[in-house]
C-alpha cells in the first residue's frame, strides 16, 4: 500500500485546485471574521476535503467530506476555549470570560430597557408627561460600587438560587410584568417593545427569568438589620456627648520632601498592585489607581433671574387688593388670640380668684361692689377698708395708675413677702408703675404739702369722688379715715405722668405705607416668577420626555435620532423659550459636586409630597441608576440658586483601569508613593510631641510645644496649635434640602480646626479619650496628623453619664423626624454590604478585570 506522502506526489495536481480555493476563501472570508469564529471555520475547511480525499477513490467523496465537515466543526468548537477570550472572574462557584461577561451586561441592558419602554408603553399620552419608570422594577444592586460587582453578585446569587432549588416559572414573570405595568400592557404593544428591542418574546422570558432568580435569592440570603438597645444608645451619645480640643496639625505633605524620587521598578510594582483598587477601598487614605465611574450629564435649565425678568411688574393696585384680602391674618396689629386662656405679653392676666373676669376691668359702673366680692375669704376687717379706697377712683381713669398700685403692693407684701409676682392679678403695667413711684414717693409728699392750693385748684371733679369714699370707710375704724386723704392727693401728683407715660392705642393694621408696598410687591413678583419657572420646566420636561420615547423607542421604520440632532434640539428649544442649554464632560460623582459650573452637585429632585421621604439627589439620581439608561428624563431644584433643571444622561462609563504609560497616571503614581512612605514619618513626628505634651502635665499645649516645628527640624514650619468649638460626633443637616419635612439627614460634625475629621478621627477622641487625655489621630483620607488634647468633654463624670442615660430613656427614638432612623438605615446598608464582601469571599471571588481593554469615549468640552 503507498504512504500518504506517494499519495500526495501522485495527487499534487488534484489537490492543488482545492487548496488554492480554501486559500483564497480565508484570505477574504476569514479576515472579516472574529477571532471566536475563526477554530470552527478552519476546522470545517481543512477537515472536510481531508475527509473527501479519503472516500475519494472509494467513490464516497462527497459522504466523507460531510463528514469530515462536522467532525472539523467539533474539533474546532473544543479548540475555542483554549484560544478565546480570558477569564475575567475565577471562582469556586465557576469563571466568567469575557464573552460570557458581556453577554451578562447584554441581558441587564435588555431586561431594564424592556422594564422602561413596556412601562411607557402601558401609559396613556396623558400620563406620559410626568411618567417615571418604578424604581423598584429595574434590575440591579444599588449597594455595589461597579458594575463588575454588581454582575460578579448576580451571577453567585443564581448559583444560591439553584442551590436552593428555586424555580421562576413564566406565570411569576408574567406577574412580574403585570404588576409594574398596572395590568395595562396589552399583547400588542408588549410585541411592539420585543420588536423595537430586536429579541423573541421567548428569549425576553428567559432573560427576566434569570433577573428574577437573582433577585429572590438576594431577597432570601440579604440579612436584616434588628438593632439593639445598646445601638441605639450609641446613636444617641453620638449626637449628644460634646467635647472641646486643643489640636495641633502635622500635615503628611510637610514629610514628602524627605522622600527619595520612586524608581520604574518601583512605580511599576506600585502599578500592578493598585491598578484594579479603587481609591479608599482597602481603607479611609488607601491608595487606589483604578478610575472610578464617570457620566455625561445634559440639561435645560429654568433661571430664577432670568424668569423674573419676563414676568410682569406688580402694580399699585395689585398691592393694594393683596393688602385687603389679607390683612385679617398677615397685617393685623398686635392680634388678640382667639384662645381668651392664652396671654401675650403687655396683656393682663386673668386673675385666679372667685371672679376673675371681673377683676382687670377698669370702668366698672360699681367698682365697689365688685372688688369687695372676692376680699371677704383672703383678707382681714382692715382689707375692705383699702379696698374701698383703692376703689374710689375708678369713677376716674386718671387716679388709677397710682392708687391701685399701692394697693396691689399691701396685698402681696401682706400675703408673701419674698415675691411682688405671687397674685395673678398683678399686670405688667402694674409693676411698671409700682416701680417708678416708689423712689420719688417722699418728694412727692412734701411738695403737695408745700403747694396745696396750686393741687387743690386743679379740677374739683377729681378730688370729690375721692373724699366719698373716705366717709364710709372711717365708720368700722377710725385709722383709715386718717390715712383716706392720701389717694386723694396722689391722683393729683400722677396726672401729668400718666399722661406723659400712656402708650398711644395701636392701629388695628399694619399702614400701608412704602416699607410695606415694597415687601407686598417683592412676595407678589416672587411667586409670579416661581409660577412660571414651574411652567417653564414642565414643559421643558415634556418635551425632552417625548424626544427620549423617540431616542428608546422609535416607530416601526424610523430611525432613532442621533446624538447631534438632540443636541440641536435642545438648544432650539432652549433658545425659544429662554431657558439654559448645557452639556458636561465626563465627571465623576466628586467632581460634580465641587463644580461651581455645572448646578448639578447639589441639586435634589422636586417633592410633590411635603411629607414624603428625603428626595434623592441628582448624583444619586445619576449614578446609582443603570448605565445603560441613557437619555431617560429627570427634573431637579438647586436650593441654592431657586433652578429648575430637567436633565438626562447621555453617557456613563464604568471603573476603568488605567494604562500605565498615561501621563498623568504616572504623576498619580508618584505623589502616592510619596505619600505612603511619608504618612508613617509624620505620625512619628506626632507621638514624639504627644510625649512632650505628657511630660508637661497640665501645661496647654501651646507652652508645652514652645519653639518646636512640624517635621522637628530647625529649618521646618513653626508648630502652632489651635482650640476647636464644643462639637459632638454627630449632627443633623437640612442644608440644601428643599423638602422641611423629610428626614433630618445625619452627617459627621465639621470642626473648623480639622481639615476633614473622620469616622477614625471621631472614634479616637470620643471613645478612645477622656478628659484630659493626649493623644494622636488622622483626618479622613490621612493627609493630616494630629496631637489631640481633650479640654472639655460633657458628660465627664459617672453622674453626667447617668443622667444623659436618663434623658435617653425618656428621647422618642422613633418619631418621624427623628435623626436616629437615618442611622438606622445606614446600618442597614452597611450590613448588606458585608453581607456582599463576605458572599465573594465564601466563593474565593478573584477578578482580572484588567485584563479587558477598555476603551473609553474622549468627549469634548
């Protein structure tokens, strides 16, 4: 029998046609495909007119070459594992490649953009103008920080799910379905969204299916947070224990300049160990390279100073219409409370005795008779005498100031010397009154003696209601008829200071006059201008509402329109109506922030419901919603700036690592090296001065650290210490919070002698500390040392600490604005996150992202 190699020099000429084709059809076919496609083919090329030439001379070529076909497919089917993509995740669960990691992003992408435009396409066109997608029927962790996370968790949790044996049937994602749709998503239009989406009704199943599964098992495993007593005590001394401290600062970047220039091989070691680490996520300060997720925000923006310009001015009459319908309850002087139990200050207080409406009256027909009703059960025989005489001049307002004060001072003094305030019945004006005459009372008696005729002549009418009452009160007792002259002589003395020293009746209204007209017309112009900004921004909302159903959503045979066209859209719109157009780069979540450009770090979305929850803000808005759901509209209010913004997102990248030979990443590389190696050399520095400290007992420190710098040496910056404000651990915030009735937001106290002072910072001096005590700590992300000594600390004392332990008892930790259930919450979502950190390190999760070549899209500003 010949050997193959005969076989082949006889059949040269016949093979040669073959070959030259498969050549030529991998030169050009070959080429355009990928490179997964690519073990298959060859397979079936080189294997299948192997397998013809073998039958050939059998006269079976044609069977043998379909053979051989499918047996060159097979083997290049098991040779593509070997040569394909990477593994980007290991684990004991199983790997994920790369292909089967897009394909996981792929089906989020899908399921949540069917979630969107089913939803949308269950509403009328009416409801479609402030239509939102449920937050809750979208897909996703929010607790994670990447989206690499986030698909690593749904992969384990349906491993848990089968585990547990747990099945999705097509009924449950039919609910599914029907539950965020509000049963209104018809056979038709769910086709609709299959076919605008490019995938089966089948294959949309099986893609929520497994969205589903997840989704249980996290509903199943995720732990829930019951907190303790104990906890919630640890809340509450955050907020409520204070202390003082006497700092001084060690800044890390003092120590750089003792550090040597980093070598390649070291930034490239540095390099490796840190390119798939974000910044801060071994720890408060720790280095990171790895570039964390960035949008690309645009807008229309409502100006609140612009708007009022285009509002009409507020006219003379309008002020005056607004003054009349309001006055009763804006402009009233002075109101009297509709309660009659309730005083306010300048009021008389009703009396506590039998009659105590009676009592404060001033012109009485029969004064007499009334004030001697509720004398009988308080006082002595001799009481009603003063009474009748402190009566008397009630026919007469002038004498009343003067005589009834006299009266109302025998009557406390009598009851209870140690108090003027004891009896209800004492007035504000009263003590006014009693005070001012008792000093000059001496000099006023001696001049009536020395003019008498000059005080007699004043007006009879005033001295005869005086001597009546004189006459009946000297029958019981001859003692008070003698002393029954001096309220007639007082009224007389009191007549020009009572009416140099009597208040003018007030007007029963504010006047109307320019000081007024002007807070009228700026309140009036204010709410005109906040009408039409809310006017301004739903339809701006409207419209970028109904241009986003194009963009997700387009009509059978339409094409979607393209970045450039909704950008010139939007400025048309912007210009027509005289609103804000603009367009951010890529930014990250702290950029936006602290951008003074673009309003959006500070932003939160408007609140219908005065009473709901704390609003989300635009970064979380942001952010925290799938990447893939672009130019889906949102309204916004910056507190700050009174702004409406109605805003989209038009592109989000994910944790990107960096490359190496980047510039800029190799600056970053530099200053963290330096920083790492200089952190230990200032925290030295800090424990040598917290000894000198020590060592001076009670001395302050600024004696203590006399003529030392901050590195130690002669030629270093002067050390210098500073004392902070009585500060607590924990605070509330309501700052740019458009909503008074959400939740108090709790947040880290600022201390305005620390730059940054973190949860570290505060466990060491609250917990750590006592009074006294000198120690040592760092700011939030490390860049500063500090020498710390406690002042001042409230409670300090075991009976300090019993007593606020007693006010806790008492605190309801539970109302609804109380600052106790945020920290709650935050409880809550710290737990969850342990819970996702331990679940990949149950499975030995190793990721090897970095080896995906991640193109990121260059925008232009």
């Amino acid at each position: 029998m010949a050997s193959p190699l005969e076989l082949f020099r006889k059949n040269q000429k016949v093979l040669m046609v073959p070959l030259t084709i498969l050549a030529m059809f991998a030169f050009i076919v070959l080429g355009q495909m990928n490179a997964d496609q690519v073990p298959p083919i060859l397979g079936m090329l080189f294997v299948g007119p192997l397998f013809w030439f073998l039958g050939k001379d059998r006269g079976k070529g044609k069977e043998f070459a379909a053979v051989g076909v499918v047996v060159g497919f097979l083997l290049g089917y098991m040779y593509m594992p070997r040569m394909g993509t990477a593994n980007v995740v290991t684990s004991t669960a199983g790997e994920i490649d790369q292909q089967q990691y897009q394909i996981m992003l792929q089906n989020r992408q899908i399921a949540n953009q069917f979630v969107a435009q089913s939803y949308f396409a269950s509403l009328t066109e009416e409801e479609m103008q402030s239509a939102r997608v449920p937050q809750g029927a979208l897909f996703g962790f929010p607790f994670v920080q990447s989206s690499e996370d986030d698909m690593i968790l749904e992969f384990l949790l349906r491993k848990e799910a089968d585990q547990m044996q747990l099945v999705v049937s097509d009924d449950a994602v039919s609910n599914y379905i029907s539950r965020y749709t509000n049963n209104k998503l018809s056979q038709e239009a769910f086709k609709r969204v299959c076919q605008q989406l490019g995938v089966t009704q089948g294959r949309i199943y099986e893609i929520l299916r497994d969205q589903l599964k997840a989704r249980l098992a996290f509903q199943l495993k995720s732990p829930e947070v019951s907190l303790t007593p104990d906890q919630y005590w640890n809340f509450y001394q955050k907020f409520n224990v204070r202390e003082e401290l006497e700092v001084a600062a060690l800044p890390v970047e003092d120590f750089k300049k003792e550090i040597a220039e980093p070598t390649e091989a070291e930034m490239k070691a540095f390099y490796e160990n840190y390119k798939a680490v974000m910044p801060n996520e071994k720890g408060p300060g720790a280095p990171g390279l790895l570039q964390p997720p960035k949008v690309k925000v645009e807008y229309l923006l409502v100006d609140y100073e612009e708007t009022e310009k285009q509002v009409k001015a507020v006219t003379e009459e309008e002020i005056k219409a607004f003054y009349e319908e309001n006055k009763e309850t804006l402009y009233k002087n002075n109101p009297i409370p509709n309660d009659p139990n309730m005083n306010f200050p300048g009021a008389p207080v009703a009396p506590q005795g039998d009659q105590p409406v009676e009592a404060p009256k001033p012109a009485a027909p029969k004064p007499a008779a009334e004030e001697k009703a509720p004398a009988k059960p308080e006082t002595p025989k001799a009481e009603p005498a003063e009474k009748t005489k402190t009566s008397a001049p009630k026919a007469e307002e002038k004498p009343k100031p003067e005589a009834k004060p006299e009266a109302e001072k025998a009557k406390t003094e009598s009851k209870d010397k140690t108090s003027a305030l004891d009896s209800n019945q004492t007035t504000f004006v009263a003590l006014l009154d009693e005070k001012q005459p008792a000093k000059p009372e001496p000099a006023k008696k001696e001049s009536a003696a020395k003019e008498p005729e000059k005080k007699e002549s004043a007006p009879p009418a005033d001295t005869k209601p005086a001597d009546k009452p004189a006459k009946p009160a000297a029958k019981p007792e001859s003692k008070p008829a003698q002393t029954a002259e001096k309220p007639a002589d007082k009224p007389a003395d009191s007549q020009p200071e009572s009416a140099t020293t009597a208040a003018p009746p007030l007007e029963p209204y504010r006047p109307l006059n320019d000081e007024l007209k002007s807070e009228i017309r700026d309140q009036l112009l204010r709410e005109r201008t906040l009408e039409l900004m809310q006017q301004k921004n739903n339809a701006a909302a409207t419209f970028m509402n109904d241009l986003s159903y194009k963009i997700n959503s387009p009509a059978t045979g339409e094409n979607p329109p393209t970045p450039k066209e909704i950008t010139e859209q939007l400025k048309s719109y912007a210009a027509k109506n005289k609103l804000v157009y603009n367009i951010t780069p890529m930014m990250t979540a702290r950029e936006l922030m602290e951008s003074e450009k673009y309003p959006l770090g500070t932003a939160r979305e408007p609140t219908l419901n005065e009473f709901t929850a704390q609003p989300r803000t635009v970064l979380e808005q942001l952010f925290g919603t799938p990447m893939d759901q672009l130019y889906t509209t949102f309204e916004a209010e910056d507190s700050f700036s009174s702004a409406l913004i109605s805003y989209w997102k038009v592109a989000h990248t994910d944790t990107m690592v960096p490359k190496f030979d980047d510039p800029e990443i190799k600056q970053e590389i530099i200053a963290q090296i330096k920083t790492e190696k200089a952190r230990p050399l200032a925290q030295k520095r800090a424990e040598e001065l917290k000894a000198l400290i020590t060592k001076a007992k009670d001395e302050d420190m600024q004696t203590a650290l006399k003529g030392q710098t901050i590195t130690g040496k002669k030629e270093g910056t002067e050390l210098l210490t500073q004392t902070t404000e009585s500060f607590s651990w924990m605070r509330t915030s309501t700052a740019g919070a458009s909503n008074p009735f959400a939740f108090p937001r709790p947040e880290l106290s600022t201390i305005s002698a620390i730059d940054g002072a973190g949860n570290d910072f505060m466990e060491q001096v609250f917990d750590n500390m006592q009074e006294g005590d000198v120690g040592v700590a760092m700011n939030a992300d490390k860049s500063i040392c500090y020498v710390v000594k406690v002042i001042n600390r409230i409670p300090s004392t075991p009976g300090g600490q019993t007593a606020m332990y007693q006010e806790f008892l008492k605190t309801d930790l539970f109302f609804f604005f109380s600052p106790y259930l945020p920290m709650a919450q935050q409880e809550q979502v710290q737990t969850i996150q342990n819970w996702g950190k331990d679940l990949l390190a149950k499975y030995n999760v190793q990721k090897h992202f970095e080896a995906m070549d991640q193109e990121v899209e260059v925008v232009q500003e």
